[in-house]
C-alpha cells in the first residue's frame, strides 16, 4: 500500500470554534477531485482527512491529509467522520454498507444503488448503524431546485398534468465504466436519476405506471447511451429521455392547471446564473439566481447535519428509493 501523509497546519486554540467535521474519499475521479474536493476545502468547518484511490497522483491531489490506495483504510481512520464514495455505480452498495457497519456517515454518489433492492439494502444498514446517509444528487441543493420544490408544495400549478424531462450527459471514453453495464454503466442509471427525480418531486415522489419504453445501447455493450419512456401518474403523464451523446442539453418544463414552470438548460443549474420561469393567469414571473457551488452547499447541510444541526437539508432516502423504484421499472419494460 502506499501512503503519504502531510501534517495540517496548527489551530489557535484561543480562537477555535468546534472541531471540523472530518472527511474521507472513496475514489479520486473526476467528480471528486473537481467538485466535491474543492467543495470541503471550501468549507471550514469541514476537513479532509483521508482519501484512497487507485491512481496516486490524483488521489494525492485531492490534499488530504493522508492518502493511499486502501479503501479500507479510509473505514479505519478514526479521524474519519463522513466517507464520500465516489466510485463506480456497482460497488456503490458494497463499500457504503461497509462504511455504515464502521461507523462512518456516508455521502454517496447517485445513483445510490444500481437497483432498489441494493437500496433497501443501504437503508437498513443506516438505520442498524444508527448513521446518516445521504445520496449526492447534487443539485438537489441548488437554491432554484428548492424553491421550485417550494412552489410545487404551495400548489402554485394547480394539479400537475405534463412533465418533460431529459438530460443529456458527456459521451463516454470506450474505457469509461458508463460504458460497461456490469459496472452500473448507461444513461439511464447515471443521468436517469436527475431525470426521473424532476418528474418524481412534480409528483410529490408517487411512483409512475410505465407505458412505454425506447432503448437504444453502444454497438457491443449493454449499456444503453439512451433511454427515453413514457410515464402515468393517473390520468396525468410525463416523458423522460437519459442519454450520453455529449449535447449537454437539459430540459425540464412543468405544465398544471394553474400554470408552467420552465427551467432554463441546464436544469440542474451548475454553478453559473440561471433563471426559473413561472407563467401563470398572473403573468410571466422570472426568478434570477447569481452564480452560486452545489457541491458546497451539499457538503456544508451534511457537515451541519453530521455536526448534530437537526435543520441541515438532506435529500431524504425514501426519495432516493422512488428515483430507484422508477429506474428500475423503465429498465425491466419489455420492449415489443
């Protein structure tokens, strides 16, 4: 195994606040050392302490406190309060079950599970160990994505009728595990669930019937570059298309009997200005959001939460199994 180490700088005790709350990575990808590493280096009262990954170089980069390439020890780290998983889909449930069992919080990348039952699964292990867990979708956290949670709670749309949704996401290097479908690969699985979990939170998380399905995969793999399906929630509908062609196009349009919200591309919102357009008998209103990091904001609820701050927002698990529930219901549609 190899490790490095560097020592944190000395705290002036006369000055400190609580102790940071500390972190530990699981996999030192692009989404980890671009998003979520910034992230809790961003945030003071977080701390990353541990990180493991197979590539030393870029796990190192990560700047942790200590690095290796033993996942396990990252578990063992007593400094250790949250584990990040950032690996990839098909060891999700393995290493967070574990994780859980070692007394660790768990922060996992979406999707949380490859299928519902792996997500059970995690659920139970959260509640036996007594710990929180959480699925990192993100933009869950975006100040846009909430206030529309807001509205739709205020029934400012009347009664939903129609969603549109899709996501289409980077293409893939033929090496990339969202290639490989014994990896947890496909677009459905890694931009379905943003898709999917839009649609859901319109429908106050009920899970739909699915009336159709249109798949098409990578010429020799069974992961599918795009998904597209048709729900019904009752008498009301929703289309939603996953795909991995590289347009980076996003679309999310609400329509009810009271009005429509429009989300501008992306409608996970990133980090740039976005707006959030609500057209209703009253008119055209227009909601502006300056620039602001997700992934900090995510970081910043959990290590409230995990600091004992009952009023941090975390993406609730019974959600997460809807958006799990529902992908695994376009995945299992026989397709005529």
């Amino acid at each position: 195994m190899e490790m490095t180490a560097t020592t944190p700088a000395p705290r002036d005790s006369a000055m400190e606040g609580p102790a940071p709350v500390g972190w530990g990575f699981l996999g030192a990808g692009h989404i980890a050392t671009a998003n979520l590493g910034p992230a809790v280096r961003s945030v003071a009262t977080a701390e990353l302490r541990a990180a493991a990954g197979r590539t030393p170089h870029r796990t190192a980069a990560l700047g942790a406190t200590s690095s290796s390439t033993d996942y396990a020890a990252v578990l063992t780290d007593e400094s250790v309060d949250i584990v990040y998983i950032a690996l990839h889909n098909s060891v999700h449930a393995d290493w967070t079950v574990r994780a859980l069992r070692a007394g660790k919080h768990v922060l996992c990348e979406k999707p949380l599970g490859v299928s519902a039952a792996e997500v059970r699964a995690m659920i139970e292990a959260a509640a036996a160990a007594d710990r929180l867990l959480v699925e990192a979708t993100w933009n869950r956290w975006h100040p846009r994505t909430r206030d529309l949670a807001g509205l739709l709670h205020q029934g400012v749309l009347g009664e939903i009728q129609h969603v549109e949704a899709a996501f289409d996401g980077a293409e893939p290097d033929v090496r990339n595990y969202r290639r490989h479908a014994t990896l947890g690969g496909g677009a459905l699985l890694d931009v379905g669930c943003y898709a999917v979990g839009a649609i859901l939170a319109a429908y106050d998380w009920a899970i739909p019937e699915i009336t159709a399905v249109r798949r098409q995969s990578w010429p020799g793999s069974a992961a599918d570059v795009r998904t597209a399906a048709d729900l019904r929630f009752g008498e009301s509908t929703a289309n939603v298309v996953a795909s991995l062609t590289g347009t980076g196009r996003e679309v999310l349009k609400l329509s009810g009997t009271a009005g429509t919200v429009r989300l501008d591309s992306p409608f996970t919102a990133g980090r740039g200005h976005v707006e959030l357009q609500v057209e209703s008998r009253q008119g055209l209103a227009v909601r502006q959001y300056e620039p602001v990091d997700p992934y900090a904001l995510m970081v910043t609820e959990m290590t409230r939460a995990v600091a004992g701050d009952k009023a941090a927002f975390l993406v609730p698990l019974d959600q997460s199994l809807a958006v799990a529930e529902t992908l695994d219901a376009i995945r299992a549609f026989q397709i005529e």
